[in-house]
C-alpha cells in the first residue's frame, strides 16, 4: 500500500507562507529538471520566507493566537511529560469508581527530582478526542486531580500541573458537581506546602483551567491564551452573536503579553516560530528549563513562605485603583 505524507494543517494567515513555499518548490524542481543552478535564488526566496513567517507570528491578533492555541498538533500533556521527565507512571482513579482521560497524572522525575505531573489531555484525532471530552475535565477528573496533589504533599514532591481545555466539562450529569469540585480545589491547592508550578500549554479557559491552576508561579507558552470564558462564549452573552469572538478576544486580553502586564502570569515562554508544534522538542526543552530554574528557587523557600506568597499572588488579581476626577 503506497503512503503519503502527513500533509501540514494550515492557519488562514499562514496562507502566504505556503503560496512561497510551494513557488520554492516549483523552481527547485524545474532547475533539476533543466540543470540550471538557482541556489542563490532559492537562498534568497528561503530567506524571505523565514522573514515572512517571523513578520507573521510577531504580529499575531488575540484572535490568531486563540487559532495557534488550539491547533490540533500543538504538544500535548503527554507530549511534555514524555519529552522532559526522566521517569513517568501515571496513576488512575478518584477513589469514587471514576477515572477521566481529560485530565491525567502520575509520578515522575524532573531533573532526577520526584515530581507529580498532572494536565488535561486532548485528543489527536476526532475519536481520541471523543474519549477524553476535548480535554474538558468532569468532577471525577478534578478528584483525581487533588488525590494525586495529597499525594504529593504527603511526600513532599512539587506539583506540575498543565492547562490546557477550553472549560470544564458543561453536560447536564457532569455540571451538576463540577462547580463544588473545582472549588474544592481552589480552597485545598492554597494549603498545600509543596511547590506548586502551573503551565498554559495551550488554551485555558474558565475555572476549568482554574481547577488546577492554583500555583506558586503559573507559566505559559507566547501563543497561549488563558481567559475567564471562550471569547465565542462572551461574544454570545455579551452581544448574542459569536461571529463577534474576535472583538471579544482583544477585550478579554487573553494572550501572554497582557496578562504579564496584568501581573497574572509570571513568566512568557518563547515558542519556535510558527508555534510549539512546528517544533515540540525545541518547546519542550524550554518547557523543562523553566521548570528546573522555577523549582529551584521555590525549593530555597518553606513551606509557610511558599502558602503566603500564594496566597498575596491571588489576592492581588483584579486589584486596580481609581483616580478620582476633579469636580468640574
């Protein structure tokens, strides 16, 4: 049976990009054929190709960078935890007869330090994906979740957790404990004594991604996205029209840059060109470098320093201040 290449999944505003690639391509190709040398040409129209695609992803809209979020190659959970750790077993159930494959955990090493690693988990094909929810956790998944955190306290290893869901699960049956158990989660992860480091890998959003969110320091990928709902849903609530998502998403300031800004996040991670899925181990190994120096820096510190700098970061998302105007 003949093969075929696995053909590239392109964004609308990488079109350009593949217009100039396939030119490329056709002179490569007619050159061989005639034996004319065009290596310089081809040099120059590469090198104008590496400028376009870095013009491109400079200047990305909220709305772009939602699509580069939720491409369906970006890595994965599972991608990350078998490309940085050393060990990996991951661990089932919630000790109530339910085990959910939208979120997963185990134990691990990082560093040759024992970690518990825990994220939510997409899928890679429409089936997969069906299997585990599109990576939308159910209450059962956010008790496992916080099992495997007690876990880690008991033992004294740092959390690693993974964002990366549009929501919690919303059917009828799952929404009617997903709400009790995320805030279980909040309330428990402010306790814990361990270092607890969060990651946005891909697209975060609603409380969903707050079940297990809750950290010393929360990081996240340059064209990740992290809001409060999908902008399709607020674009919804807020006009009854979703085709309006892409004014919503520069409204809701859900990229990197302004939630640094915002002080919600602590530190951007630089993606490969093109995003992490035109080069998941490069990602990767800023993903575990990031880990490493975060880790080390909240080992230094106790356990009590560690839960009051937790709780200060939380206290002071959504703080602002109001001048006052002068009568006029």
């Amino acid at each position: 049976m003949a093969t075929t290449e696995r053909k590239p999944l392109l964004l609308d505003f990488e079109k350009p990009l593949a217009e100039l690639a396939n030119r490329i391509d056709q002179i490569r190709h007619l050159a061989e054929e005639n034996g004319v040398d065009v290596s310089s040409e081809i040099r120059k129209l590469e090198a104008r190709a590496m400028q376009l695609r870095e013009e491109i992803f400079g200047s990305l809209s909220p709305s772009q960078r939602l699509q580069v979020a939720r491409h369906p190659r970006r890595p994965s959970t599972l991608d990350y935890i078998q490309a940085i750790s050393d060990e990996w077993m991951e661990l089932h159930g919630d000790r109530c007869g339910s085990d959910d494959r939208a979120l997963i955990g185990g134990v691990g090493r990082l560093g040759g330090q024992p970690v518990v690693i825990l994220g939510h988990q997409k899928g890679r094909d429409t089936k997969d994906n069906i299997a585990r929810n599109f990576g939308m956790a159910a209450p059962s998944g956010y008790r496992k979740a916080l099992r495997l955190m007690e876990h880690a306290n008991k033992f004294g290893m740092p959390i690693l957790t993974f964002i990366d869901t549009p929501g919690a699960l919303a059917t009828v049956e799952a929404d009617k404990g997903a709400g009790e158990a995320i805030a279980y989660n909040l309330r428990e992860m402010f306790c814990l004594d361990v270092p607890i480091i969060s990651t946005v890998i891909g697209e975060g959003g609603s409380g969903g991604a707050l079940g297990i969110g809750v950290g010393d320091r929360l990081l996240m990928f340059e064209h990740a996205v992290y809001t409060v709902a999908t902008p399709e849903a607020c674009a919804a609530i807020l006009w009854k029209d979703a085709g309006k998502a892409p004014q919503a998403a520069v409204a809701l300031k859900i990229i990197s840059h302004d939630l640094k800004n915002l002080g919600i996040i602590d530190q951007i991670l630089p993606e490969p060109i093109g995003g992490t899925h035109s080069d998941p181990l490069k990602a990767a190994t800023t993903l575990k470098q990031a880990l490493l120096d975060n880790l080390e820096e909240l080992n230094s510190l106790t356990a009590q320093e560690r839960r009051q700098l937790r709780y200060e970061k939380f206290r002071k998302i959504g703080v602002f201040t109001e001048l006052a105007r002068e009568e006029l």
